[in-house]
C-alpha cells in the first residue's frame, strides 16, 4: 500500500511519540525498574532496552528495515514484547498473527503480509513451519539466535510508515490486513497518556498481543516507561493473584472476563485496591455486569468503544455517570461520530441507523486491499472520510451513543427491525441467566424470527419455556422471543466476541 486510501485528520505541527525511541529512553531513565513480566521471568528496563536494540541489530544484518513486514505467532511474553518493540526500532512493520485462526487462514496472511521471518513460539512452531515464510525463529531461543549481533539505535520513522499489520481470522478469502501507522499508534499513545496510564502504571495483559484490544493500553504502558505484566492465558485465580502480587493498576478487559471474574467464587480473597481503573473493550458491557463490578472491584471502570481501524471513539465513565449504563458513553475527544441511514444520509439525533465515525486515530486502509478499503469509507456533506462501523445506534437525548446491534445481525420478523440487543438486555436482567445471545433463525411465517440462547447460572434450575413467557411479558408484541434455548456455553473468539455466525449456521445451514 503506497498511499493513503482513507483521508485523517493532518500531522502538521504535531509530534510524534516514536515507539522505538521510548523504549531506549526508558531503558536509560528508568534501568532498574521491571518493564515486562511474564510466567518465567522479569526484564528490567534496561534487560528490555538492550534485549530489544540487540534483537534490532541483528533484523538489520538480515536485511530487514523500513518497508519489511516481520511476523510473530506465539502467546504473551516479555520475549514476545521485546520482539515487538525490535521490529519498531528497526524501522520495519510488526505482524502478530492471531493464533487462533486456522492454519489456512493463517497462511493466506503470511502471502498476503509477504514476511520472511517469523517468531513463534514453541508450542506454534509445527503451524509455522508450514506457512511459508523463508526462515522460522523459536521465539524462546530467540537470544541464540541474535548471538553476538551489535545493538541497533533506534531508526528514524516517519508518521506515515507502517507500525503494525493486525489481521481478521477471516475463514474465506484472504483476511483483512488492518494498517496502523505510526500517527496512529502516536495518538493513542497520548490519549490514554490522558486516561491516568504512566511511568507509575502496572498493567496485567490477559489478552493476545494479535488484539487491538490489547496494544491499546499495552503501547502507552510501555511508551511512558510502565510496567507490564503478562499471560500467556487467561484464568480467573492467576488473574487476581497476579493483580495482589504486583499491585496492578490498570487491565484492559472484554465483557467475559468480567463476567467470569464476577462469577469466580474466590474473588472477594483477593486484594485489588492497587487497581486505579480497568478497562473494557471489543463488545457492549451489559449494565448489570457493571454494577457487579463497580461494586465489588476498586477503582473506576471506562468502557472503550471502537474499531480496530479506528475513526469511531466513544468513551463511558462509569462512576461519573451511573444512570448510562447501558450506552457507549459519549464521543471522545477529538471523535466526530454520525448516524447514517441505508442510503448514506446523515440522520438526527435520536433516530437509528449505522455509526460511522472520524478521529485522529484512523487506518489509512487494509493492506493491498483498495476495494474493500472503498467499502469502508462514508464521505460526509463536509468531504471528510469517515469509517463505517456495521453497527447500529442512536445517540440519546443527552448525547450518548446506544448501541443496537452489528447491521448483520439484526434480525427482520415480518417487516420489523428487532435490535438483539434489546432482547439480550432483558434475559439478562433474569435471574437464572449467566449468558445469553439471540440470533434470528428461519419462520415460515414471519421470515425469520428470534431465538433466545441462554447459559443457566450454575446450580440455577432454568426452564427455556418459563424464562421466555417471562421476557416477552417484558418485549413489545414485535420482538417477542420465539423460544429459549439452554446452553452449556457460547461460542466465543479469543478476545471474547459471541460468533453468532457459528450460533445460525446450525438453523441456516
């Protein structure tokens, strides 16, 4: 991709956090202090620093640099930050595969980044090795193999270049290859320099580092001189023990893992009153779960909302408005969100139709992907590009923004639009119901109709007929639920995503 196919907002006269010059510098302000903890070991700010300088030096003797692209597929570790922080330093693109996608997925990803090299870990070696790429490095030998290579000072970058490729897990096609480039990465970097994260921050990362999700508060930790403590699986006990051993400060965290850290019986053990705020992404945190939270948990809690190709920015603050709970909060600084209808019109506040949105943060396109990049692009009345988001909304009468629903899946029962979400949020208010999803599956007589999939809290004798009876004495006549299913458990990505795809394919076909 040579040139912008989405239009952001300009640089001009703004500085540019460079990733790879901070990590040098916290390397030489801060040497003693831990900069990443994992399972086995911690590096020290100057372990980090050297060990990714190091790790440079010999990218650069291999021939990698500005416009190379250089893959990792393994789980979290201090070797696996100090990779991504050499990749940066030496001027090149990193690209963290998603471990959880197929192994022809994943090689539809290597042709299509086009990396030679790729890191992975022990247990990802054998899918590695079968990928393509021209050599494999064991990313838990990864000290033999930089040997004696002399540290690389960091390289100069342009606010243009390249920081990351992150791919979709697509299962058909080539996957989307999300381009951040370093204005990108720069701009989140100093927004939640703004939401308290700092050289005083410990963060604990239980998500993969393939995830937006996770780079969003991982990045400024590291960029301030912070510290990160990492898993390289997600638990509920090794959760909470790592937050009391290293009095963590902030987590960034999906929707169902707090639902499971609310649900862990141990939880009220452990002390958490180190954590300043935690943070939530990647699907709406019903209002509920945040009242158990907000209850039992120290600290704030902000929702994010967001896409990974950025543009759509919208911020809750839980304690400061407790009566929001069920929206996305409001726009973030800087964000410009819209509602717009089928045909691209721009609506008024209060009516439904898709979110779209434009901010300082904002890919410039998915890699060597021009059209499906046009299909992204909504061009406001003003010119300006904004990126569609799939999802529908309204903003309320004080200005925050309800989600409804992706535009996929909203279901269409006899000529009427019915928002998931709304059905959700009243089976959740049951209480036999830990999870639930509704999806639309065939009607003769109504096209499609929806169905309630609902997970019994443990030891909850549920009965599908009787919560359904008790949900539509709550819906509208129009959204009533056609029956209940009960579930062991939904499926779910690996950043904690319902895959209603997988939920209709077994009443579609």
């Amino acid at each position: 991709m040579t040139a912008p196919l989405i239009r952001a907002p300009g640089t001009a006269g703004e500085e540019l956090v460079d990733f790879g010059a901070r990590i040098a510098a916290n390397a030489a302000a801060f040497p003693d202090k831990p900069a990443v903890v994992d399972e086995d070991r911690t590096l020290s700010w100057r372990e980090l620093g050297g060990l990714a300088a190091r790790i440079a030096g010999r990218l650069a003797a291999a021939g990698v640099g500005r416009g190379d692209n250089v893959a990792s597929l393994a789980e979290n570790s201090a070797a696996h930050v100090a990779l991504y922080a050499a990749v940066l330093s030496a001027g090149a693109c990193m690209v963290p595969l998603p471990f959880s996608a197929t192994p022809d997925a994943l090689r539809r990803m290597r042709d299509d980044s086009g990396v030679r090299l790729l890191f992975a870990s022990p247990g990802r070696l054998e899918t590695a090795n079968g990928l393509g790429a021209e050599q494999v490095i064991d990313l838990a030998a990864i000290e033999a193999w930089v040997g004696d290579a002399a540290p690389l000072a960091p390289a100069a970058v342009r606010p243009e270049d390249p920081f990351n490729i992150i791919y979709s897990s697509g299962t058909t096609g080539t996957p989307k290859g999300i381009v951040h480039q370093h204005f990108f990465r720069s701009r989140q970097i100093r927004r939640f320099a703004t939401l308290g994260i700092g050289p005083d921050s410990t963060i604990l990362v239980s998500t993969p580092l393939y995830s937006n999700t996770t780079l969003v508060v991982l990045l400024p930790t590291l960029a301030w001189g912070g510290t990160a403590v990492t898993m390289a699986r997600f638990d509920t006990r090794r959760f909470l023990a790592l937050s009391q051993r290293h009095r963590v400060t902030e987590a960034m965290l999906v929707p169902v893992q707090y639902m499971r850290l609310m649900d862990e019986p141990a939880f009220d053990d452990f002390d958490l009153s180190s954590y300043r705020c935690k943070f939530s992404t990647s699907a709406p945190l019903p209002g509920p779960l945040i009242e158990r939270v907000m209850a039992r948990w120290p600290g704030n809690l902000l929702e994010v909302y967001g896409m990974t190709e950025g543009g759509i920015s919208t911020l809750l603050d839980c304690a400061a408005h407790p009566t929001k709970w069920d929206t996305a909060g409001l726009p973030s600084a800087g964000a410009d969100v819209r509602i717009i209808d089928e045909h691209g019109n721009q609506l008024p506040p209060g009516a439904f139709g898709e979110i779209v949105g434009r901010s300082g943060a904002m890919m410039q396109g998915y890699f060597n992907a021009p059209d499906k990049t046009a299909e992204m692009v909504w061009r406001s009345p003003e010119g300006d590009d904004f990126i569609r988001s799939g999802d529908m909304g309204r903003f309320d009468e004080d200005g925050f923004l309800q989600l409804l629903d992706r535009k996929k899946d909203m279901i269409i029962s006899g000529g009427f639009n019915i928002y998931a979400a709304d059905l959700e949020a009243v089976l959740r208010r049951h209480p036999d119901v830990a999870d639930v999803a509704v999806i639309a599956i065939p009607s003769r007589e109504w096209g499609e109709t929806p169905l309630g999939l609902v997970v019994p809290k443990p030891g909850a004798a549920a009965d599908a007929e009787a919560i359904r009876d008790w949900a539509n004495a709550q819906l509208g006549k129009t959204q009533r639920l056609s029956a209940v299913e009960l579930r062991d458990d939904l499926p779910r990505s690996e950043i904690g995503k319902v895959l209603k795809r997988e939920l209709r394919a077994g009443y579609w076909g």
